[in-house]
C-alpha cells in the first residue's frame, strides 16, 4: 500500500500539486528574493549606502554635539552671573532638546557603524544573518541605492539684455512740466541735435558758450501739452532750468557766471567732416547768463526732477 501510494504521488503530471507541494514552494520562495530574484534587496548596495550615510552620520553627530555644548556652555555663564540677562537667556535654544538630539544622533551613528561592520562581515548572500541585518537597515531608512538626484531644471534663454533701445540724452521734466534733454557724450550731442528722431525743427536749444559741453533741447510739443502756449515763446523759467543744466553738464567753471546760447534747433547744422559733437548755429542767437551764486538751489531741484534712465544703461 505504502508503494501505491508513493507511486500515485510521484506519477502525477507535473502540474498538478498536492497541498504539501504548495507549501513547500512557499517555504522555499522566503530565501530565493534574498539571492538577487527580481523585488530583492542589493547586497553590495546595501553596503555602499550604508557606508555614504554612516560617513553623514559622523559630521551630523559631530555638529549637533557642537550645538548642544555650546548652548549648555552659554546657559552656564549667564545662570553664574550675579543678574542675569533674561533675554540672553530667553533667546538661547532649549538647550535639552539640543542634548537630546545630539545623543539620538550619536546612537544611529553606532547602529549605523554596527550594521556597516556586520554587512562587511558577510562570507556571502543569504541566511538569517543577512535578513537580520537587512531588517536593521530597513530599520535605519539605508536603501541599496543612493536617493535619485532631482532633475535639472532646463535654464531659460536669455532674452535680449536690452529692454528699451538706448536712447542718446538724460531726460528732466522742469517748470511746467516742459521736457529737457540733455545729450550723453559728444556722439550722442550729434544724434540729439540734427537727427528729427530726436528733436522737432521748433524745439529750443541750448549750449554753454566758449566750452565743451552736453548739447541740451527744450521739447515744445511739452511745452505746449503742459501749459497751452505756443512753439513761438519759452518761459523765462524753462529757460532758466534748460540754461542751468547747460551750465552743469559742461566744463565751464561752476563759479561765477556761464554764458549759454539759446537758439531754435533748426539753426543748428553739422559742418562736414566735423569732429563729433561741434555743430554750427545760423541767425540769431540769444545769450541767457547763468550766475550760479544765485542758481544753486535750481540746480538742486533740477537733480530731483531727472528721469531715471532705463536698468540696462
């Protein structure tokens, strides 16, 4: 009877299975996940990791004991003192928890340190040492792999460093709201001068006299948007501001009195071949003096009313 049945067992077709051979294929599942079947754990990644964080460890261990005796070292000195400073002392760290932390830390080092000379100590995979000690490193969050590096995030193309296109003067808006440019460099004198983009024929316009200088136009169209009045007159006022700012922004001396010439933009021309910033005026000529022991406060308020130019200039 007994070798019926053996005999029965053994020539069943291989794909059928009795209870007992269920079990036995459970049983026998457990040790092949820890030899490298597909949902296993690295051992020689394991120890890799374990040894990156344990390095961690060490300078985690050693800066939180820093932190934790030089609070403890702080709250000592300030307790021994005859009248302790209370908000010295209100504003120190707990230093408990510091300690605590510190000593938390320095006990993950030596489970750490434990696990990295057990896992050294392995003779190969498999066993209940090495479910032991990969249960510790699940315990103490060391994976078989280092964390995945976030992703980079692609930088944005640099735009265009320039937002507004340059422009060749300084701009001031003075008495009656009237506009005053002032030219930048001798280049930029020629561009606000002759060139119409940057000034109407009816403009005024205004030079220190004898002296290189910033060349300075009055925009009428301000003018005539502020107050009203017409491209035939300019405000004494105006006039005195643009002349004062003629006067700064050139190498005249800023003592004593500066001659400025007043004229309208269209009497201004570029004799060819002429050196940058040298222009000639046609007709007549208005000469408006700027006396600066009296202007000095103009030329304060002056300061203040400067539009600011754009970032990038």
């Amino acid at each position: 009877m007994l070798l019926v049945s053996l005999g029965s067992l053994l020539l069943r077709p291989p794909h059928v299975h009795t209870p007992a051979a269920a079990s036995l294929v459970r049983r026998r599942a457990g040790p092949l996940l820890a030899c490298g079947v597909p949902g296993a754990r690295s051992l020689s990644g394991t120890r890799k990791e374990a040894d990156r964080l344990l390095s961690r460890a060490f300078k985690k261990t050693a800066k939180a004991n820093e932190r934790a005796t030089a609070c403890e070292r702080k709250e000592e000195a300030l307790l021994a003192a005859a009248e302790p400073d209370l908000k010295e002392l209100e504003a120190l760290p707990n230093c408990a928890e510091l300690r605590a932390a510190a000593v938390e830390q320095a006990a993950r080092l030596e489970r750490l340190r434990a696990l990295v000379d057990g896992l050294a100590a392995l003779k190969g995979a498999g066993g209940a040492r090495e479910a032991e000690l990969m249960a510790e490193a699940d315990a103490l969050g060391v994976a078989d792999a280092p964390p995945a590096r976030p992703e980079k995030v692609p930088r944005k193309p640099k735009g265009p460093r320039r937002q507004a296109p340059r422009v060749p003067y300084r701009t001031f808006v003075v008495s009656e709201g009237a506009e005053v440019r002032v030219g930048r460099s001798s280049k930029d004198n020629d561009r606000l001068s002759i060139d119409p983009a940057f000034r109407d024929s009816d403009d005024w316009w205004l030079h220190a006299g004898g002296v290189p200088g910033s060349h300075v136009v009055v925009r009428t169209r301000s003018l005539e948007q502020a107050s009203g009045g017409g491209a035939d007159t300019l405000p004494a006022e105006v006039a005195m501001d643009a002349a004062v700012l003629a006067a700064y922004y050139s190498k005249a001396s800023e003592g004593g009195v500066v001659p400025v010439s007043l004229v309208r933009a269209r009497q201004v021309k570029k004799p060819q071949g002429a050196k940058p910033g040298l222009v000639q005026l046609s007709g007549d000529v208005t000469t408006i003096k700027v006396d600066w022991r009296r202007e000095r406060p103009r030329l304060a308020r002056l300061e203040k009313d400067e539009v600011p130019l754009p970032v990038d200039e």
